[in-house]
C-alpha cells in the first residue's frame, strides 16, 4: 500500500539538518513529500543545471544534491548570511555546489548566464516576485517547482490572494504545461514547452 509518510531513504545529511533547523526555531523547512519528489524530478535530467530560490538550511538541497548526477551543477541562493554560513559548512566538499548569499531578486535581474534544466524557487523571488523573469531562465524542457500552496492557519492577511494570483498567473503562461498537486504541503510542477 501506499502512504504519503513512508519516505524511508532519506538524505545523508537528513538528520543532522532538521537537527540544526529545529534548534534555530527555522520552521520553513520542505517537507519529506516534496524533497522526495525533488528528487526524483532531479534524477530525469542528467548534467542539469539547477537553480534554487531559497537555500534556507539546507534540507531541500540535500534532496537536489542526492538526486544529481556528477555532471549536474546547483545554485542555491539565499539572502540570509547566516543560513548560507550554515548550509556551506554542511556541504563543503560539494564541488556541484555553488551557494550564492545575495537577494534572490537582485540576482535574478543581473544573471545573464545559461538557462536552468530545474528552478525550485521556494522564496518569494521567483515565485511571488520576478515570475515572468524566473521562466526566463528556464530552459526548454526544464521543469520548475513550487510548494506551500495548501491553505495553512499561519498565512499572514492577503496571502491566500496573493497565492491565488500566482496560480493565476502560471496558468495564463502558454509556454508552460503544469500540474496542480493537492499534496504534500501543495504543489505545482510545471514544465517548459519554448
């Protein structure tokens, strides 16, 4: 039978990061559900380039990281120095990896490099902010990933319009398919067509 719970392989560096989330009080972790999802969907695209849009502690990454290939190179950018600090003492000897401490904003509109094979933007900028800008860098067939679309108690006033403008507005991009996931903590994964 299936169960939602049953993630059994997890990370190596699982534990040790929801250790470090939870002793800072860092409750904006991604779930089992979609860190596994995270993985699997890395795992489709040898040699991808991927982008991530808030590293935060680290945990969704460690999910990227095990999904990757040797050829596969991650950006994961936070503007929190702390949390980079953090993030890159845990992943020191990870050679894919390139952490980037700059507002997500500020180093979407200045980056003129390759496009992305994955963008996981879980921070508002390209996700609430720079949407049009964020599926720019997407390369043809690449897929981006977003989550925390479920309704929750702890949403601050407004933000369920501003979640029902992004769908919104994914659904209106002719260049996109995407798939709408009443699961894990709400998902859409969408996949670039040109």
């Amino acid at each position: 039978m299936l169960e939602n719970s049953s993630v059994v392989l997890k990370p190596p560096l699982y534990d040790t990061l929801i250790d470090k989330s939870e002793s800072l009080n860092f409750t904006m972790c991604s779930d089992l559900l979609t860190g596994s999802l995270l993985r699997t969907l890395v795992g489709t695209k040898p040699g991808a380039r991927i982008l991530e849009l808030g590293t935060g502690t680290g945990l969704a990454l460690s999910w990227i990281l095990d999904g990757a290939d040797e050829e596969s190179t991650i950006v994961s950018i936070d503007n929190d120095s702390e949390l980079i600090k953090l993030v890159r003492n845990h992943f020191n000897d990870e050679s894919r990896l390139e952490l980037i401490c700059e507002d997500g904003n500020d180093w979407i509109k200045k980056y003129k490099g390759p496009s992305f094979d994955i963008i996981f933007a879980d921070a508002w900028p390209g996700k609430f902010e720079l949407l049009d800008e964020t599926i720019d860098l997407l390369s043809t067939g690449g897929i981006y990933v977003i989550d925390d679309l479920i309704v929750r108690d702890t949403w601050p006033d407004g933000h369920f319009e501003k979640v029902t403008s992004l769908i919104s507005k994914l659904e209106s991009f002719k260049n996109l398919n995407l798939t709408k996931m009443n699961w894990s903590t709400g998902l859409i994964v969408a996949t670039k067509l040109y």
